[in-house]
C-alpha cells in the first residue's frame, strides 16, 4: 500500500533489506529519506556500514604502477592525451603535482615534471617544480 507520498513501503523495505542508506532509497524512489528511516526502525534493520573513503593520496597511488627500472607510470585519465591527471571529489589534481607533495610535503611553485626525463613517470622522487629546476641551474648552469 502507497505511503503518504505515493511510494508503496513494499519498495522501501526491498531496498532496505538490500543494505541500501535511506538517502539512497529517498533518492531512488523520490521519497522522504525521514520516512525511510522510521520503516527502518520500525522493521530493526540496521544502518548501513559506510565504506572508509580513500584519501587523496590513496586514490593517487591506486593508479600507479611501478616500472622495472625504478620509475612509477600513470595509469588513470590523461587530460588532452598527455597530462596524468586524478579527479577526486569533483576535483582535477595532476599526478605529478600529487606526487610532488608527497615527496616534498609542500605546494609546487610552478609547473611539476618528472626530472628523471621519463615523460609519464610520476615518482614522487623524480619530481622537480619550477623552484627545484630554478635551484639547479644556478648551481650547475643552465646547459647542465
């Protein structure tokens, strides 16, 4: 039998008993998520276990793999088919930049790229930003 809003709780219920959270069953079937919850404490099925979400950090590493010879390559999205980019919470990060940060625990100056040469490699080790490279020339020149 529909609900004051017109979804049958024989619906609800199903979703419930799916393990489903009573935002996802309100958006679903364009219910009330207050209303799924009270059919969830009247029946005794319990809330949902959220799932740990990844840091961003975490989901950066998920799309690396290692090289034999010691560098990390890029797995995931390329922006215009060469920029290792991750989206991340409705977010672009690079993979280089990420990587930069990781190495180093601070903010890039300017644009981060792989100083061992290896144009996909995103090893937080191999990583240089404009500061870095600015560094080594005004110790080594800037034909080093």
């Amino acid at each position: 039998m529909p609900g004051p809003h017109g979804v049958p709780r024989a619906e609800i219920v199903a979703l419930l008993q799916q393990g489903h959270s009573d935002r996802y069953i309100g958006r679903t079937l364009h219910t009330n998520p207050k209303r799924v919850s009270r059919i969830r404490t009247e029946l005794g099925i319990p809330r949902p276990v959220r799932k740990p979400t990844l840091t961003l950090h975490q989901t950066w590493a998920a799309y690396t793999k290692p090289t034999h010879d010691g560098h990390l390559t890029w797995t995931g999205y390329h922006r215009e088919g060469t920029c290792p980019v991750l989206k991340y919470r409705g977010g672009d990060y690079t993979a280089r930049r990420i990587a930069f940060v990781i190495a180093q625990r601070r903010e890039p100056i300017g644009r981060v790229l792989a100083g061992c040469g290896l144009r996909e490699c995103v090893a937080p080790a191999h990583m240089e930003d404009a500061q870095m490279r600015a560094q080594f020339d005004a110790i080594f020149g800037a034909a080093a």
